[in-house]
C-alpha cells in the first residue's frame, strides 16, 4: 500500500472546476498546478478545495479510465455485452483485469485523501461551525461509501483511520467484516449530523446531505440484513438460458429468445455477516422512514418523462451520483458511450461507436407491455455506420419481428411490416449476438451526443432505492401494506401494473428484488443484490453457460469475492492468503 498511497499524500488532487460529483460547484477558477496540503488557506475556500480533491478521486483515479462502472456492473445476470468488452471480469477470471486492481486502489486513495482533508479542515480555524462540520460530513460520506464499496467486494479489509502523512504506518491488517460495517455506520451517522439538510442556507444543491447520508445508511443496514438472515430463505428468479435452437421451415436452424422461467433459489450463508437480521432490518426501516417523511427536505420520486434528462440531475431524487465534464481528459468517463454510444455528427441519426452494454432478455421479459421502463427506457431502433450503406438499421425485441420486418423469427413472411415501419424503408435486421440487447437510455441525453467522452451522471443512490430498500425491510418485518405502498410507489411513477393484495413474506421479497432490478438496472446493484441474499452462484449458473450476448456466466466460489491484488500482497505483511480461490 505505501507505493500507491505515496502520491496521494505527497500532492492531493484537487482541481476544482466544475467537474466532480453531482453539482460541484463551490469554486469557479482552477488552479494551474497542484498544491500540497499545508499551502491549502484556512478559509472556507480551502475547505472546499480539500472537499473537492476527495470527489476528485471517482473520476481522475477511476471512472476516467474506464475500471468503472465497468468492475461493478458487468459481473450480474442480466447484464451482457461484447466478450472483448466484458473481458475476464465478464467471464469470472476476476484476476486477470486491471479494473479488479482498481477496485482495491481506488477506493483506499479517496480514504486516504479524505483522512487528509479531515485532519486539515478540522484544523482550519477561520470556519464557522456549520462550515467544518458539513465539510467534514461530505469527506465522511465519502470515505464511509469506499469502504462500503471495498466490504462487498473483498470481505475483511484494511482500515485506515489516519493518512499515511500523520501515522507513517502504511499497512493494516485485514479487520472483520463485523468491523468494518461497525466503521461505516459510525461515519455514516457523523455525517447525517454533521452536513446539510436540503432546505438550509448552506446547502448547495447537487451535493450530498443529511438526506444522503441517512439514504446510505439504510442501504448498509439492508445490506447487512439480507447478508444475515438465514440459509435456506428462497426467493424466485426469472431466469433461464438465453436461446432455444429450432428448425425453420427450409431446414436451417435459428435461435429464439426463450422466455424466462420462475426458479426459486434457496440462500446461501453470506460470509461474515454476523449480525442480528431483525435489528439491521428495523435500522434499515427507520432511516429510509425518515428520508420519505421529509426530516431531511423533501425527496420525491420523478416523473418519468424527466428523470434521466441533463436538467433534472441535481434534483432531490439523485441522493449521490458522479457527474463528468464533457470532453475534459481527466474528469471524463465512459459511461455515455459504453450504454448509450455516441454519434456520427450532433445531427446523425448513426451511432459511430459504442452503446455495447445492455441488459438480457430475462430482464427485459421482466416487465409489463406498458411500462416505462421499457417502452421509453430501452432503445428499441438504432442504426450504426456501418449499416449506413445498405440502409441498414437493428430493432429489439425479437418478438417485434412481424409487425418490423413482416417475417418471423423464423424468417416465414407472415404479412406486409407495419405501415409506420414500411414507410421509412429501412432494411431491418434483428442479431442473436452482443449488437441487440436491451440498451438502456438512461445515459442517453448529454451535453454532446457526438462525442466519445461526453458528460454523464451515474447514480449510486437514487431516492427510489431509498423507497425498495424500506419496502425491503418492510416486509421483512412482517409490515406487509408499507411494503406493497412502497412497491407501488415506484411502480406508478413507472406506468406498471400496481400490486393488488398483499403476499406472503417470501412472494414479496421476490417481487421487491424483482422490481430493484428492473429499476435500478445499469446503476451498478445487482451483483451486490445477488450476494448479499446469497443467491448469486444460483442466480449465474441457471443461465446455463452463455447469455444472449455469448459472455460466460458460469460462476463458482470463488467468485463470490473479488481477488485482493497481488502487490498489496507482496508489500503488505499482514496479508498473507489472498481470498477463497485466487
């Protein structure tokens, strides 16, 4: 660890123009070369700028790069994409990709950038006591969400109280799973003390807040809960292999989008997550209870039509979210071009590159004719420039076969295309391979659609995590109408189908993780999902193999924890034994 945190406490990055974490803001020149610590001002500007450098580290250290979200979304079931895109991440040999490294590095130089900032600003003399203490809640939050992020991934980590600069102690050992949730909590609860609420004087919106940070702390607590609760809970997935392979009329074979089936899955013990389900249950309940009954401002639950649009990303439904700067080489990410890809010119109607990552069919089978999510939420025509020649253009889903293309899957004609589809006289074509998916369009309205390294906002907690994660607890502790309230909640602002009646404790555990991954898809959940309810090598492996875009699923033990790379290893005399498998 001393090599890699070396730099960060020798010059801390803090460039601050208006670039890192949803509506960074607070100061408008940037500075022309970096600064160490000690020549940072005791002022209210220096705060900031100490604030900033800790934000700094999701984009120059890892977004920018591409490691993220790439290391925690393209390990799940219904995701898929390109296998030279997915890489070794995509087929389980978590060992093989830099992004695996990344998820370790990452992470500990925000914690050790944020010990620094801490340690300064609580040293700043010319703040005002509102001023240290959301300056310190923010760095807080951060440092509290990389541990969360290191905790699901590695189990037992390193912890870091104080930067390297103060202590000179580069390395730790590995401290319990119990431990470092204990740490994540108490930070968490300092900082929903310490920061603003939405609604104060100074609070700036965009910026995470007292609201934020009680919205995390019922994550963990769900997060710590399911991981407890006892072997044997089931809970049904739809899932399936991808493709049926069957004999058209004229003797060739063709591939058919098979419709998922209900499998019920029975949880594995969670490794470490020693801790008391119904307690973390009623914490997860409380702190969600209080981000919707308004303590913290008032959250709300966007209309559809407005919630992945550029003007709405500093509203009150993106609690923490990383926002990049259009076509700046540091505070950049790939997000945009990874989901949505973009264009031959602004005016083009042909993707040049990008738009890989999508999600499966068992997903997209998930949903009801009319729901948002997928009649809006999914791109269902696109056309690359490659197709530019011949007039080329893709469409999703297969079923829309007849109504494009006049043909079935198959290719039997059935009758003439639809007039609408007739009348732009494009030659359509449908692909059993990565180039047609279930393409999200959250990522798709940007400052600049034609170019590679456009601005995104990429959301780790939305208030409509909030809102499944208590009607998870809910139902959970046996509160049966608030979690079917709470279900419909974010099913109405989708136009789905609302739950009726109440169900059983399992049926509805099921529908609520259903429903977490219908809405919460390309955010960067469901592997955490998947393992934190012990149903992950379940979920993978009835797959069958290979997915709709031909990336292996097949997962084992091993898998169920990321590997902790081989230099911390080398360097760190604490770590002996890499985890299970690597």
């Amino acid at each position: 660890m001393k090599q890699r945190l070396l730099h960060h406490y020798l010059f801390l990055l803090a460039l601050v123009a208006c670039f890192a974490m949803t509506g960074c803001s607070f100061l408008e020149e940037k500075p022309t070369s970096n600064i160490t610590v000690d020549q940072i001002e005791d002022s209210p500007t220096g705060a900031a700028l100490l604030v900033t450098g800790v934000y700094s580290n999701w984009l120059y250290d890892m977004f920018c790069w591409g490691f993220f979200p790439k290391v925690i979304e393209m390990d799940n079931d219904y995701i898929s994409g390109p296998d030279w895109l997915f890489g070794y991440i995509g087929s389980g040999n978590f060992n093989g990709e830099d992004a695996t490294e990344k998820l370790w590095t990452g992470p500990y130089n925000l914690i050790n950038d944020a010990n620094i900032a801490i340690r300064r600003i609580n040293g700043m003399q010319n703040l005002t006591t509102a001023q240290r203490d959301n300056a310190v809640g923010e760095v807080l939050f951060q440092k509290a969400f990389a541990y969360f992020l290191l905790v699901r991934a590695f189990g037992p980590v390193p912890w870091l109280d104080e930067d390297v600069t103060s202590s000179g102690v580069y390395h730790q050992p590995r401290a319990s799973v119990h431990d470092i949730y204990g740490h994540i909590i108490a930070m968490l609860t300092e900082a929903n003390r310490k920061m603003y609420r939405m609604g104060d004087s100074g609070y700036q919106k965009g910026h995470v807040s007292a609201g934020s940070a009680a919205g995390m702390l019922a994550k963990v607590y769900a997060t710590m809960a399911a991981g407890a609760m006892p072997a044997g809970t089931p809970i049904t997935v739809k899932t399936g292999a991808p493709y049926i392979v069957a004999m058209a009329p004229d003797g060739h074979e063709v591939k058919i989008c098979r419709e998922p089936t209900a499998q019920t899955f029975r949880k594995i013990a969670v490794e470490g997550y020693t801790f008391d389900a119904d307690t973390c249950w009623q914490r997860a309940y409380e702190w969600a209870q209080r981000v919707m009954g308004g303590t913290y401002g008032t959250y709300t639950l966007l209309p559809y039509d407005q919630l992945w649009k550029r003007a709405s990303r500093d509203e009150s439904e993106f609690m923490w979210a990383v926002r990049s700067v259009c076509n700046d080489m540091k505070y950049r990410t790939s997000v945009h071009t990874q989901f949505s890809g973009y264009k031959k010119s602004a005016d083009s109607e042909f993707l040049a590159s990008g738009g890989w990552v999508g999600n499966t069919y068992n997903w997209y089978a998930l949903f009801d004719s009319i729901d948002y999510r997928i009649t809006r939420g999914v791109r269902h025509f696109w056309r690359y420039t490659s197709q530019e020649s011949y007039n080329g253009c893709f469409y999703y889903p297969q079923s829309w076969s007849v109504r494009v293309t006049g043909k079935d899957a198959y290719g039997v004609e059935i009758r003439q295309p639809d007039s609408i589809y007739m009348a732009t006289g494009y030659s359509y074509q449908y692909s059993t391979d990565a180039q047609c998916l279930a393409f999200t369009t959250k990522y798709d309205d940007v400052e600049d659609v034609a170019t590679e390294y456009a601005d995104s906002n990429y959301p780790f907690l939305r208030y409509a995590d909030v809102v499944l994660l208590c009607a998870e607890a809910a139902n959970e502790l046996g509160k049966n109408d608030s979690a079917r309230i709470c279900l419909n909640m974010v099913r109405e602002r989708s136009n789905a189908t609302l739950l009726a009646a109440n169900d059983t404790r399992d049926a509805m555990r099921s529908l609520i993780i259903e429903e977490r991954a219908k809405e919460l898809a390309c955010e960067g959940d469901r592997r955490w999902d998947l393992v934190r309810w012990g149903i992950y090598l379940d979920a993978m492996n009835a797959i069958g193999g290979y997915d709709d875009g031909g990336v292996n699923k097949n997962r084992y033990r091993r898998n169920l924890l990321f590997p902790i790379p081989k230099a911390e290893i080398d360097a760190n005399p604490y770590i002996q034994t890499n985890n299970f498998g690597w």
